[in-house]
C-alpha cells in the first residue's frame, strides 16, 4: 500500500525478527525474578495458560491487523475502522513504547555494564556477588552512561532500516544464547542443595494465589511476547501475503517460552542452592548469575558471553520497542527515518533517567512503596500492557470482527489454521478475564 514500504526478506526473517523482539530481559531477568516473587510453580502454571489462551490469540490478531493495514499502530485503526476512535488504542501503544523501553534500556545497560565489569572475573560467593549489584546501581554517571550506549546502538539500527539491521543479527544470536543459558543450567542444578529450588519451580502450592498474581502472570505473558503495545502488530506490517500466521506464532511463542523456563532454571535453583531469597526482585539474575558462573571452570570467559548475549537479546527487543514509535511519526507525520530515530532515541533516554537515579539520588522516592524503576515496570505490565491487549481484543471481536482476524490469519501458505475457537476468546473471554482480574488486584490492594 505505502510506497517503498519495507518487507521482510524472507519468512524465516520475520520469524527471527518477531522471536528477536520476544526473547529478550522480559525471559531472562524478568521471568525468574517474578517467578520468585510470586511463588514459583503455582505463578508458572498460571503463566503459562495465559501463554496459550491470551498471548496465542493476541499474537494473530496484532499480526493480522498489522499485515492487513500496512501501517504503524495508530494507521492501522484508521485504516480498517475509519472515522473512529480507535486509533486512540494505537496512540497508547505509542506511548507504551515510550515508557517500556525508558526503563528496558536502563536494565539493558546493567547488563552492558556487568558485560564489562566480568573482563575482571566474577568473585565467588554470594555475598560478593550481591554487592557487584549494589555498586554499580548506586552509582549515577556509569549507569547512565552505559544505558545512554545503548541507547545509541538501538538507534543506530533502527535508523537503518528493519529488514537489513535485525534479521542478520538474530539468525546467530539465539542458538549461542540457548547454549549458554543451558551451561547455566547444567552449573545451577547440580549445586549442593538445589533440589529446593526444583521443587519451587515444579511443584504447585495454589495456596498462595491472589488476583494479584494472576494479573502479574497476565502481564508477564503479555510483556515476554512483546504483546499489548503493537510491537508485533508493527512487525506483521512489513509481513507479506504469502507468510503463514498461525505457524509462525506457535514457534514464536514455543522459542519464547522455552527460552524462559530454560532461564528459569538457570536462576532459581542456584538461588535457593546458594542460600539466596527468592524474592529478591529486579536485582536477581545479575546476583545469582555472576555468582553460578564465578564459581566454574572458564567462569569469566562464560559470563562474558553471557551479558554479551543478553545484551544482544535485549536489543532485538528494545528495536521492536523503538520501531513502533518510529513507524508512527514516519507513517503519520512524514517523519525522515534517521531524524524519527534520533528524536525520539534522545526523550527515551531522558525518561530514562529517573529510574536510575531512584537506585542512587532518588532512592527516597517510592509509589505505594515501590522505587521509580519498579514503578515504570508496574504501570507499563499491570496496566498498559493488559490494557492495550484487552482494547485490541474487543476491536477484533467487535469492530472489525473475529472472522476478518481469522480469514487474515488463515490467508497465505498454511498448513496450520487458527480455528474458530479463538473468536469467543476474542470477544468476551479475554476481555472480561483480564478486566475482572485488574479489578479485583485494585480491590485486593484497598484492603
Ligand atoms: N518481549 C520483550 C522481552 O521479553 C520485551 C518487549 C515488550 C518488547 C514489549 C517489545 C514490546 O524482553
């Protein structure tokens, strides 16, 4: 429809890029380190439902609105609903990328700077460990500057072009990182005392399990499928007619998953094993790796590699996250490419300030006891995420209508089909599962 729009090169390049924008800090910092807040195995069940009955149908319909508009996220709810407010829900999602990559590049610089910081050879021991994570975020310029690199790199190759600057770098990128991930396991499970930590992951206690943690198993789903925020719609944009749907997002979501629980298994056995909490929160994985890597043969050579790969992952995602903002001032406002990625690289960067300082200057400052990074991520995976799922949702169902989202799905090469029970999940079961449990953690949290 645009002129010179761009189009993947290949089927597997959109594969790669979409499993590129999935994988990323969302399975390997975030998964474990919620995990351990809410429980392990009860949260993983939850997760991993709402993998399938929310995160599946979601994943086709942001595809098939994006491949069917060939615009950006507030295009497209022109597009296929003219003279409407829906565009309003691609607007959000606008702003969405704004705030979840403000904070993602933050962590992604943690993971730059630990990179570096391993040259020198992790300490063993945990409560070295534990300290490496505590200096480094206590300090204001370094983090700064280290998110402020990554930054540029997002930029850089966002300004040139979807198709050349992401899919090289993902084709390589995921096997070696799986690999890694795997050694980590091999070292986490076979530590003295890991058993807890397996049991913890595996074996469910429902006992525990309030709104709350649906909603954050909701969330979390939403967040490691880079879904809710029109990443993924922007992504089908550049999706020919010919490329399979359904199939591709099955191996999306299966690569994505894997991933986290590979992850999760590198991180929370060692955890228990080396006497941590579980509960740790966002610190975690950057306490316990350096820690299970310190501790093995050719440990620093593999915890380089390790933030090597992780930042790399993390990457990818951040480029899902800034191409959305870009494609819409490109699409919508005629914006040159480079000067969209400049412009709004430097106000990402800027937002991005504050959660930093809330480690060091501003530790004083808290939201219902929350500190400004864990606040970005609260707002962004409790509210705007789910929110923006849900809204997508009831455009599909209601507005444009589940069967066009399935003939659009279902166009194209494809052996797998999506069926026709993705439609009632569309039209009432997501929508108002996700509102009754946002609502009733609004109300758990009154009490
Ligand atoms: N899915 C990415 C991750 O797991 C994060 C992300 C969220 C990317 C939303 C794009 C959109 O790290």
């Amino acid at each position: 429809m645009v002129k010179g729009r761009e189009r993947w090169a290949s089927k597997i390049g959109f594969v790669l890029a979409a499993s590129g924008s999935a994988v990323g800090l969302g399975n390997i910092w975030r998964f474990p380190y919620v995990t351990g807040e809410y429980g392990g195995a009860a949260f993983l069940i939850i997760y991993l439902i709402a993998i399938v009955l929310v995160g599946y149908p979601i994943m086709v319909t942001e595809i098939a609105i994006g491949r069917k508009a060939k615009k950006n996220p507030v295009g497209a709810f022109k597009a296929l609903a003219p003279t409407t407010p829906w565009w309003l829900v691609g607007a959000l999602s606008v702003l969405t990328g704004f705030v979840v990559l403000s904070y993602y590049s933050v962590i992604a610089g943690w993971s730059l700077a630990f990179m570096i910081n391993s040259l020198g050879g992790f300490p063993e021991g945990i409560g070295v460990a534990a300290s490496i994570f505590e200096v480094h975020t206590s300090k204001v310029l370094e983090p700064i500057i280290y998110h402020a690199i990554f930054m540029t790199l997002t930029v850089v190759i966002i300004s040139a072009g979807v198709v050349k600057g992401i899919q090289r770098a993902v084709k390589f990128l995921m096997p070696v990182l799986t690999v890694l991930l795997i050694l980590a396991v091999i070292r986490s499970v076979t530590l003295d005392g890991a058993g807890e930590g397996l049991a913890f992951l595996f074996r469910p206690d429902f006992g525990g399990v309030t709104a709350e943690t649906i909603l954050s198993a909701v969330g979390q789903a939403f967040f490691t499928l880079s879904l809710g925020m029109g990443a993924i719609l922007t992504y089908g944009s550049y999706l020919s007619n010919k490329d399979a749907i359904p199939g591709s997002c099955v191996q999306i979501i299966g690569f994505d998953t894997v991933l986290a629980v590979i992850a999760g298994l590198a991180i929370l056995p060692a955890v228990f094993a080396l006497g941590f909490s579980p509960r740790e929160g966002p610190g975690l994985v950057f306490v316990i790796l350096p820690a299970v890597f310190g501790g093995m043969p050719l440990g620093t050579i593999f915890g380089f590699l390790f933030f090597l790969l992780l930042s790399i992952a993390a990457l990818t995602s951040a480029i899902s996250l800034l191409e959305v903002v870009v494609a819409y001032v490109i699409d919508e406002h005629y914006w040159p490419r480079g000067f969209a990625a400049v412009i709004i690289g430097i106000i990402i960067f800027i937002a991005g300030i504050p959660p930093i300082l809330g480690y060091s200057a501003w530790d004083g400052v808290s939201f219902a006891g929350m500190n400004i990074l864990d606040t970005y991520d609260f707002f962004a995976e409790s509210i705007f995420l789910p929110l923006g799922g849900v809204l997508t949702t009831v455009f599909a169902g209601h507005v444009w209508g589940a069967r066009n989202v399935i003939k659009e799905a279902n166009r194209g090469n494809v052996s797998l089909k999506v069926g026709y029970w993705i439609a009632p999940l569309l039209k009432y079961i997501i929508p108002l599962g996700v509102i009754m449990v946002m609502i009733m953690t609004i109300i758990e949290d009154l009490d």
